[in-house]
C-alpha cells in the first residue's frame, strides 16, 4: 500500500472528480480483548462483508466535523480521543481518498446504532483479515500508531472509566499490546509518570481484598 505525504494527509484532493471520505476506525478494551468496530455492508460492493464505518465528506463539512458526525452516529459519543490517523488513496479500484481517523471509546458507554441494514458490531481487531476495500490494512495500521501512543502519552485515558483499578489499567495495556507486563515493573511505570492520582474509593475485585481506586489527572490527551 502506498502511503501519501503528510500534506496529501492533512487535506481532501484539488482534483474535484475525485471522491472523498471519511473513515473512523473505533477501538474500545471489552473483558481484556481491543476490539474494533465494523459495519455489515448492505449494498454492492463487498455486499455482507464487514468494513470500517465512514461516508462520503458533506459539501462545505470539515474533515473533523465528517469524523465527528460518524463516531456520534455509530456510539452516540463525540467527547472522546479522536485524531486524524491516515489519508489513503488506494483501498478501491477507483482510486478514492479516503482520509482515516481513529477513535477510542469506553465500551460501557458506547450505544451502537440500532439498525437492521448496515448492522455494526464489536469484532476482535485480530479476526480482521478479510474486511472490505483492504480495511484490514487500515486497523493494523492504526493498531500501530495506538501501539506507539502508549509510549508516550496518557492515550488510555479514553478507554476507560472515570475510576479504574490498576488492574484494569494494566489489562488495557495489555489488550493493546498483545502481550502480558510485568506488573511490578508496570506499576512501577505508571506511577512515576505521575498521569494519574488515587481517588481514595476502593472496589471489590473477585475474592482480593479491595482495590484502590485512581483516576487520570487529564481527561485529554497529554504527552509525556
């Protein structure tokens, strides 16, 4: 796959026959497990396959606003982690841009679309090998930039609740990662970045005794 340059990513085409849209790829963490969300085409082409929900960019409507207005249609939420991830120009015959974005979403908090045409669902990113116009080239690549994030930002903050064990942290980051931490060492980690502060509430955890409660100090994207 060719990717453009970074001015071709930041912009819809000059070339005024050529189609733009917008993609959102939506990942949320459910029981340990990153998911994404897909949407069971209705129509040709790709007919009941599963592709990466987005449409065609709205006369005069910005390239965020488009990205918005999906994320807002497909889980009813909008105040989460959104960022423009890619502009590709080569995932159907005809050579349509499409500018992607990736979004992160707590699961408890999303409301899926209830229809029976363009039916969406969760999907598990690893069962994502055969979606439609290459889509699966898409989430691996926002699974990389997502990947990368965790290195040097409070990204997860967006995938989770107001309060969360450290527990539940760790598992996030695992669920990213693909592979289980340390948890001494990820502790350790998390803890000396100072992006987050205890509560003072504590939650049952199955038969332990019960967690301590913490909270991200910015509820917004912060780099470290």
């Amino acid at each position: 796959m060719t990717l453009p340059s970074n001015d071709a990513a930041s912009r819809p085409s000059a070339d005024p026959e050529r189609r733009v849209a917008v993609i959102v790829v939506i990942l949320t963490v459910d029981e340990g497990q990153l998911n994404v969300l897909l949407i069971r085409r209705s129509a040709d082409p790709f007919k009941d396959a599963w592709s990466l929900p987005g449409g065609l960019l709205r006369r005069d409507e910005a390239l965020k606003q488009a990205a918005v207005r999906k994320l807002d249609d497909e889980t009813g939420l909008t105040d989460v982690f959104l960022e423009q991830l890619y502009t590709f120009s080569d995932l159907d015959a005809e050579g349509s841009v499409a500018v992607v974005y990736f979004a992160l979403v707590d699961i408890t908090e999303a409301n899926l679309a209830q229809r029976t045409a363009w039916e969406p669902a969760w999907s598990p990113v690893e069962d994502t090998s055969d979606l439609a116009f290459r889509n699966n080239e898409v989430v691996d690549y926002a699974l990389q930039r997502l990947r990368a994030k965790l290195d040097y930002s409070n990204v997860a903050y967006s995938l989770l609740p107001p309060e969360f064990s450290l527990s539940r942290l760790q598992a996030t980051y695992e669920a990213i990662s693909g592979q289980p931490l340390d948890k001494r060492n990820f502790r350790k980690r998390i803890l000396s970045l100072d992006i987050i502060e205890p509560t003072g509430h504590l939650a049952s955890e199955g038969r332990h005794r019960p967690a301590q409660l913490y909270r991200f100090r910015e509820r917004k994207q912060i780099i470290f």
